[in-house]
C-alpha cells in the first residue's frame, strides 16, 4: 500500500512539474495558448503571472520530492493538503478543469499517504 501511495505522490509531483512548465516556459507560445484557450495578446499580457504561479507548482511539486525522499509522511501531507485547497480554490475562481486535474489527484494521494502511515 505504501508502494501505491508513494505513487501517487510521485503522480502529483509530476503533474505539477507539467504545470511549472506550461506557466513558466510555454504560456505565451501556442502551446500554452491551445492549452489554455487564451489570445495571443492575453498571454503576453498574463506571461509575468503566471510564471508566478509556475513557480509556486514548482515548490508543490520540489516539497512532494522532499516528503517522499525523507520518508516522512507529514511533509507529504503537508504539501498534499496544498496542492488540493490550490486546487480547489482555482477550480471555483479560474477554471472548473482545475478541481480534475490538481486537486482530485492531490485529494487521492492524500488518502493514501493518511491511510498507510
């Protein structure tokens, strides 16, 4: 069990790594822009925030690494319970796809990592 939710520790971790990406490298290229339906101009013009917000996914994504080497289950927690109230908070102020893709995979895990330790 713990094999699982180290897993999807790991899971979560890389999603946020994608996300990072996306906000901080590719948000004002057609990527991003397809990504995230915006205009050109609206890219250029959000590039700077969300880089910002890039960068926070990064220190998710770098605090779910340090829980998971540690072997410590209450760092895990700790940033899993962020990753879901992040999520849940963009998924009813942004965009409802974001209660799918960051916070139910971080709610999950959290189950997880709460249940085997």
């Amino acid at each position: 069990m713990n094999f699982v939710a180290n897993s999807a520790v790991v899971l979560v971790a890389v999603l946020h790594l994608g996300f990072l990406a996306i906000e901080m490298f590719f948000w004002d290229h057609p990527f991003g822009r397809k990504t995230f339906g915006m205009t050109p101009e609206y890219s250029k013009a959000s590039a700077t925030l969300a880089a910002n917000q890039g960068l926070y996914n990064g220190f998710l994504a770098a605090g779910l690494m340090r829980g998971l080497l540690a072997g410590d289950a209450s760092i895990k927690i700790f940033f899993l319970v962020c990753v879901v109230i992040a999520g849940v908070y963009g998924g009813f102020t942004a965009k409802r796809s974001i209660l799918y893709m960051q916070a139910l995979p971080g709610l999950l895990a959290l189950l997880l990592v709460y249940l085997t330790r």
